[in-house]
C-alpha cells in the first residue's frame, strides 16, 4: 500500500517528533515536519503532501499567513490543509475556514484521534 | 370653726391674686415650661433624624460594599478570562506531547508489565484532566460566543437530566418533578443551559452518596420582593413585578457549609476530593447563568441540604 504523504507545521520541536515518530510507526504514512513555515510553498511542491497539518499560533509566520501562501500558489492550494491548535474557537475557525482550512482538531489530541482525523479528510479528497 | 378657717383660706388666695406681678410671673414660668416642652420635642426629633440618617447611611454603606465586592469579583473574572486565553497556548501544547508520548510508551510496553501501564493510564488520566480545566476557563471567558434561541426550559431540563440519570440511578436518587405546564419559551443557548443543569444535578448527586431526593421545579412568577439584583436600583438585573421563569433543583443532601456558602461560585473553590472536582463546575454555572442576564441563588443547611434557585429573564432584554 501507498503510503500517504503528511506535512506537519508547528512551532513546537518535540510535538513535531513525537507525532512524526507515531504517525511514521503506523506503517501508513510518510510524514515531512516543519518548525518554520518561512519556506512552505517550496517545501510542499518539494515534498507534494496528501495533506498538510498546520499549527495557528507561530512566531514567525502564523497559520493565517501559510494558508494564505498556499491557497494562492497554484500546485499547493488544492492540498486539504487541517489545522491543530490549542486555541480552537468557533471565531477561529470561521477565519479559518474562510482560507479554505478543510477540518481542525484541538490540542491536546491522542495519537488515535490524529489518525482519524487524517483518514477522514482523506477520504474525502 | 371650720367654716371660718376656709374663710381665712379663702381669703388668702384671693390676696395672692392681687400681689402686683404674679400674674405676669405666672405667665412667664407658662412660657418656660411650654419652650421646655418644644425643647424636649425638637430634641426628640432630632434623635429621631439622627436614627434614620444613621440607618440610611448604614444601609447607603453596605450597598456600597455589595456593589465594591460584585466590581471586585467582576474583575476577577475578567483576570481569570484573560489570564485563560494567554495560557491555554501555552499549555496546551506540552499536554499534546504528554498525551502522544504515553500513546507511544502504552504500544512500546508488553502488556505483562500492568504496573507499568497502570502508571500511563494515570499519566494519561492526570493530562486529560489538565486539558479539561483548560478547555472549561476558555470556553466561559468568551461572552460573546452565546447562540441563543427560544427554548422549551422543561425540555432543556429533561434531556439534562437524561444525561445524568446514571450516576443518579447509581447513587439511589429518586427524581422528583414539579414542573408547570405552558411556561413561557426563554431566549437561551441550549448547550450552555444544559451545562448548568447537568453541573447542578451532578453537584445533587455527589452531595446524596447515600440516596435521597432531587426535586426539580420550574414555575412561572412575578417578583415581588427587593432582593439582591432584584429591585429599581440602577444595576438590578430584574425589577419590581416582572415576571421571570424560576427553576429550583433542591436535593436532600448533605448541605454546604455556611463558611462556603459565599466561595461556591469561585472558580477552583471545592470540596471535593482532588481527583473528583475542578471547583470550576459551579463558577461556570454562574458565568453562564450571568451570560444570559439571569441570576442564581443558593440556599443550604449543613446536614439538610441544599437549593439552587435559578431566575431566568424572559423579557427582550435578553435580545439585545
């Protein structure tokens, strides 16, 4: 079986390895990490994700801005991008939703509820 | 002889009569005594005003107390508020690594090592209540996240009550209902009114470990009696004659101390044991409650048990 390609953008280093590591355990995905979003849209047509996991609050650029970049650019606007947060409200997600987030997921999330997550967007694509 | 001795009597006072200024003498002390009177009375009178300024300002003084305490207790909850958005980021994040890490160790461990993964479980257990006190301090710092619309209050009352039947029924609770037929639709947010009820019944239920009774009551009524927030002062929630929707949940319980009867509301006030309660289920209660321009009181004996009495505003007020 293919594996799918997951892109995760988060600000947090260990939140980035343990995620990867437990996702990559699976067997079912091949996951791409970011800790700065500075160079996304040449990251994502590098690596061509099935789906992009983006954190909201980020020093550098937050999830507003990467949206933005991505929606725009013509080879990354159309992957499902999900957004984890530890602020998940429903004015969050409206923003969001209006750049064309596809589904959030609130932090702190099990290893079970992130899996579900992805195969329900991507099933849907 | 007697006759002649009134005679002498008689005529003395008569003498006395015409002594040339007792007349006026008496007429003066008349005076006196009459100014000594109206002295006594204005003095009377002013102790009188002196009482009631004295009762007015005691009364003008403890108002003014209540109203400091409602500001000082209205900013805390806007610090708690603001305080929860700035850390829930913050917190949120190393819980979602405690939580993923134990997920990974959990599939790592063989599963004859049960100590092993008894010590994840409370991790996990020890994370997720974290992130529950989290999620319950942001959910009520934001007002305007209320979705109001007309509901049945009995209904929102009953499918509460379906949620914590269980732990009703495990904990011998019989449930008695006195709810009135045809109250009047409130404007309420479905979800926030049942976290109330579910908070209160859940409260009842750990108060009767034992057993007891919850009497659930709903009744329409017009205020008639000045309380606190209800009256024609300038920051009364409800006034004088308006009709408001009460709902009661009153259970025979063990009751609330009256020392904790004024910090139940406080957020992270409990007595409960510290796996068992955030003490922020009855803070949200009232920040909900407050959200909808409502009010709720609460009454308890040590030992008797305890009533919550919630007044629902039905007025347009709630549209604005």
């Amino acid at each position: 079986m293919e594996k799918k390609k997951v892109m995760i953008v988060d600000d947090e280093e260990d939140f980035l390895k343990i995620t990867k590591i437990n996702l990559e355990k699976t067997g079912r995905y091949e996951v791409r990490t970011m800790l700065d979003a500075a160079d996304i849209v040449s990251e994502v047509k590098l690596f061509l994700p099935d789906i992009i996991l983006l954190d909201i609050l980020m020093p550098k650029m937050d999830g507003v801005e990467v949206c933005k970049l991505l929606k725009n650019d013509s080879a990354a606007g159309n992957i499902p991008i999900v957004t984890l947060s530890g602020l998940d409200t429903d004015k969050d997600r409206q923003i969001m939703h209006k750049l064309g987030v596809v589904d959030f997921l609130a932090k702190p999330m099990e290893k079970d509820e992130l899996i579900a997550k992805i195969e329900e967007v991507l099933q849907r694509k | 002889m007697v006759k002649s001795l009134k005679k002498t009597k008689t005529s003395r006072r008569g003498s006395r009569k015409n002594i040339p200024g007792c007349k006026k003498t008496r007429k003066k002390l008349g005076r006196v005594l009459q100014d000594k009177i109206n002295l006594r009375q204005a003095i009377k009178n002013a102790v009188e005003d002196n009482r009631k300024i004295k009762e007015e300002l005691g009364n003008s003084l403890k108002r003014l107390k209540e109203v400091q305490a409602q500001l000082i207790h209205a900013e805390k909850m806007e610090a708690v508020g603001r305080m929860a958005s700035g850390v829930a980021h913050e917190v949120k994040n190393p819980l979602g690594i405690i939580l993923q890490c134990i997920n990974y160790l959990e599939e790592e461990l063989p599963p004859e090592q049960k100590d092993n993964h008894q010590m994840l479980e409370m991790m996990k257990n020890s994370a997720k209540r974290a992130d529950k006190i989290v999620r319950t301090l942001l959910s009520f710092s934001r007002a305007e996240e209320l979705k109001a619309q007309e509901q049945d209050i009995n209904a929102v009352i009953e499918s509460s009550i379906g949620m914590v039947q269980d732990k009703l029924k495990f904990n011998s609770v019989e449930i008695i209902y006195q709810l009135a037929e045809s109250l009047p639709k409130l404007l309420v947010d479905r979800d926030k009114i049942e976290q109330v009820f579910i908070n209160l019944f859940n409260n009842a239920a750990d108060a009767m470990p034992k057993g007891g009774k919850l009497y659930v009551r709903s009744y329409l009524t017009e205020l008639k009696t000045p309380k606190d927030k209800i009256g024609n002062r300038g920051n009364d929630i409800f006034k004088l004659g308006e009709n408001a929707v009460i709902v009661e949940v009153e259970d025979t319980g063990e009751g609330i101390k009256e020392d904790n009867l004024n910090k139940i509301f406080d957020p992270f006030f409990t007595t409960k044991k510290r796996m068992e309660g955030t003490g922020l289920g009855l803070w949200v209660v009232k920040s909900i409650i407050e959200m909808h321009k409502s009010l709720i009181n609460v009454e308890s004996k040590s030992g008797q048990g305890t009533k919550f009495t919630v007044i629902f505003k039905i007025s347009d007020e709630m549209r604005s």
